[in-house]
C-alpha cells in the first residue's frame, strides 16, 4: 500500500471512529446546554479532520526537527536575575507555606460542608485544576510557591534511581482516589486530614532523600505542575527567568522509571472522572456495588468499585498508549518498544492538559468564584477581609455554549500540539524522514482515539 493509500485509511478511520458519538456536555459544569448552530457530531468529523490535515501538512511542511534543541533567551537587563532569584523564590515559597497553613486551619475551624469552607474549595479547584492553567501559561510557578519545597532539607542517603518518577505516580493516584473516590472532598475536616498527612509524609521523605532529589522523582505536584509547565515560554535557568519557543520544553523532558505511568495517571484518571459522570457508569456501578456489598459491606462497596474503574482509566490510556508505540515500532527502525515509549511519552503531556482543561473548565470558571467570598471569612467567622463576602457565584459571564466551544478548542489544539512533538522526535529519532513519517501513522490513530475519547467523555453529563 502506498503512503497515500495508507493516509486515506487512516483518515477514513478516524472519521468513522467519532460518527456515533453521542451529544455532548460540560462535565463538572453546567448539565444541560441549548442548541448549538451546527449538529454535535459534526464537531467529532471536523476535529478528527484537523487532525488529519494537520498530520499531512506537518509530513509536507516540517522536514527537520525544530524543537529538540531550543533558544533559550534571558529577559533583558537585571529583571531575569531579579525575578528567577533566591530572594524572590524565597518570598514565593513563604507565601506558599502560609496558604497551606490558612487552608489548614480553615479545614478545621471553618466547619460546614465543601460549598462554604475554603479548604476543599481551595485544593480542588484554585491549587488542583486552576495551577494547571498557570502553569501552562506562566511555567513553573509550583516550584517556587511549593509549602514543601520551601522547607530545605539536605536528605541523608541518595534518591534510588530505579524508583524514578513511581513514587509520585503512586502518590498522584492516590490523590486523585481521594477527590474522586474517597468522597472526602465532601467533608472539610477529611480532606484536611488528608493535606495534613500529605505534608507531613512528604517532609519525612525530603528529611531522607532530600528536597531537590524528592522534589524531582517522589513529590507528585512538583511533577504533575513542573509537566504542565513545560508548555510554557517561560524557564528559569540558573536562577535567571528567560523565554523559550512554545512547546519547546517537553522534547527536553527526561524519562526515568515511572514517567510514563505517571502521564497515564494523569490521563486515566481524568478519562475516568469524565466517564463517571454518566448514565452508563452510574447503572454499572450500581449493579457491581449490589454483586459485591456482601462481601465488602455496604459502605466500603462504592469505593471498591470506584477505585476499579479509577485504575481501569489508567490502563485504558497506557493500554492505547502502547498500541500506538508498538504500531510505531513495526515500520522499522531498529528501536525497541521501551525506547520509544520513553522517547515520546512527552508528546502525551499537551493531551493532558488539554483533559483537564475541557473537563473542568467550568468548574474553575463557576465554582471557582466561591473563592472570592471564602477568601473574605475563611473560619466562617462572619468577617469580611477582602470586602467580597457577599459576592455570589456568576453564571451568565461565560453562556453554556460558548464554553462547549472553548472545551471543543482545546481538545483539538492540545492534539495537534501533540502531533507536532511526535512528528519533531521521530524526526530526531529515525535516519530517514519518510520513515519517520510512517511511524507517525500509529501516533495520528492515538491522537484521534485521544480526541475521540475526549468529545465522548464530554458526552457523558447528559449521556
């Protein structure tokens, strides 16, 4: 079969793979939206169309690798040495030491459920899905506001280097267990217990291994923000803040053990929060909670059953990561299926942020703003700090539709990104373009699944 044959099933393919899609929603937002001017699934054929045309043109168009080795240039006169400095970093980090301490408390004196204490308002909505957003946009803020990293410790043995990137992987998941399983998003004083034995099991592991050493392979968001940080034009380098192309810092991701699992975390656990948003995994829970509540008690039936499906996510999304690299290596090239899977795990990282983005934008924007009122009477004291106490949550300054729009641009524009880094390091990787470019075959049917799963997940709140 010719290159152009092949093309032409793939893009047939992925066309027909998004045709049954079903009406789509905002998961986490507003349920029900009103009818949009062009038909739901014309927005599956068109993104699975942009993909394919953006796959041809970078084929036809981007013969070389561009970003593999990228300019670096520091902001002008003293203003990167003064804003990447240890002075300002160290302002950042007891800022971040004392909003974790207000959340704390706030958790438990502030009383009264999740919708009027600032400690489940803050951690999962302004610290866990609005740093995404920062992060991609200003770089890597966490790592100078960290609590945790701002307490140094010198460590007293070498972190193992055949735990790499595992530790945080686990930690990560066991977070997202936590928001969306445990159901203690839901009661103040649990979640806190939980921020509380996070810090402190962090600060004993950064007491053995050290700061920087736990920070880079152990502490799962210096990993999960640092991520999504490299897709910004911001870097810091030697304690001086410069810029660098867009996108450019993911090819120089490094991939100890454990980072692709931790990119399948990422993915997996937003795919299955998107997924349980449903009708279809609302009645199968229920059935599998009613087959096991004998064995497992009626309480704890639920969490089994959710902790299933939470890391059923995960191996859906590292399953159809590794059909991809598997397709990758059987065009040639003498390159092992562990290489390759390290080599582009890094072109996975604008899928996730662009899951994260869709699913919970309208949680940020909506739910959001309960922070501005929170913020005024953290202790539910009755104060009035920031004179915003008695500001209400909008919901007419972003209409249903126009956030389907963003959540279908983002989806789109995180996957073409995606493309453009596999294609970059194949370039890289294999002697001949052409053989890159066919190994890229595999990596356009992953992106169209990812987009395809991602429209779908979508789906789900009105499903």
């Amino acid at each position: 079969m010719t290159q152009r044959a092949r093309l032409a099933v793939l893009a047939a393919c992925a066309l027909g793979a998004l045709a049954p899609a079903p009406p789509a929603a905002d998961a986490h937002g507003l349920v029900q939206r009103t009818n949009l001017p062009i038909p739901e699934w014309l927005f599956g054929w068109a993104a699975a169309l942009v993909l394919v045309v953006s796959f041809a043109a970078l084929a036809l168009l981007w013969p070389r690798p561009r970003l593999q080795e990228p300019a670096w240039r520091p902001l002008p006169g003293a203003l990167g040495r003064v804003l990447g400095g240890r002075v300002v970093e160290a302002l950042c980090g007891a800022i971040g030491v004392a909003l974790l301490a207000v959340v704390i408390v706030a958790g438990y004196e502030g009383g009264g459920s999740s919708l009027d204490n600032l400690a489940p308002t803050f951690i999962l909505i302004d610290f866990w899905v609005g740093l995404v957003f920062v992060s991609a946009l200003l770089g890597d803020v966490f790592r100078v506001f960290s609590p945790w990293r701002a307490i140094r410790l010198p460590g007293i043995r070498p972190y193992p280097e055949r735990w790499g990137r595992y530790p945080a992987a686990l930690a990560l998941l066991g977070f997202t267990w936590v928001e969306l399983v445990s159901g203690w998003g839901d009661v103040p004083g649990e979640l806190t217990n939980a921020a509380v034995a996070y810090t402190v099991y962090t600060l004993a592991m950064q007491a053995v291994f050290g700061t920087e050493a736990w920070s880079r392979g152990g502490e799962a968001f210096a990993v999960y923000f640092n991520l999504f940080s490299r897709l910004s034009v911001w870097e810091r380098r030697d304690g001086v803040l410069g810029v660098r192309p867009p996108l450019s810092g993911l090819p120089r991701l490094d991939a100890p053990p454990g980072t692709v699992l931790f990119v399948a975390v990422m993915i997996g656990t937003v795919t299955f929060d998107g997924f349980s948003q449903g009708r279809l995994w609302k009645d199968l829970s229920v059935d599998l909670a009613g087959a096991i509540d004998g064995i497992v008690g009626l309480d704890a039936a639920p969490k089994v059953v959710g902790t299933l499906g939470l890391l059923a996510g995960v191996l859906v999304v590292g399953g159809f990561y590794r059909l991809g690299i598997d397709g990758a290596r059987s065009v040639g090239g003498e390159l092992d299926a562990g290489t390759l899977r390290r080599a582009f795990v890094h072109a996975l990282v604008p899928i996730a942020t662009v899951y994260v983005a869709a699913h919970y934008l309208t949680f940020l924007l909506f739910e959001g703003q309960a922070t501005f009122y929170l913020a005024s009477d953290p202790l539910g004291r009755g104060w009035d700090v920031f004179g915003t106490a008695s500001r209400a949550i909008d919901y007419t300054y972003v209409s249903q539709n126009g956030s389907w729009y963003l959540q279908v641009a983002f989806v789109v524009a995180g996957h073409v990104a995606a493309l453009a880094l596999a294609h970059d390091r194949a370039l890289a990787l294999y002697p001949d373009a052409r053989l890159a470019v066919r190994s890229q075959y595999w990596m356009l049917a992953v992106m169209v699944g990812f987009t395809s799963l991602a429209l779908w997940l979508l789906a789900q709140a009105t499903a």
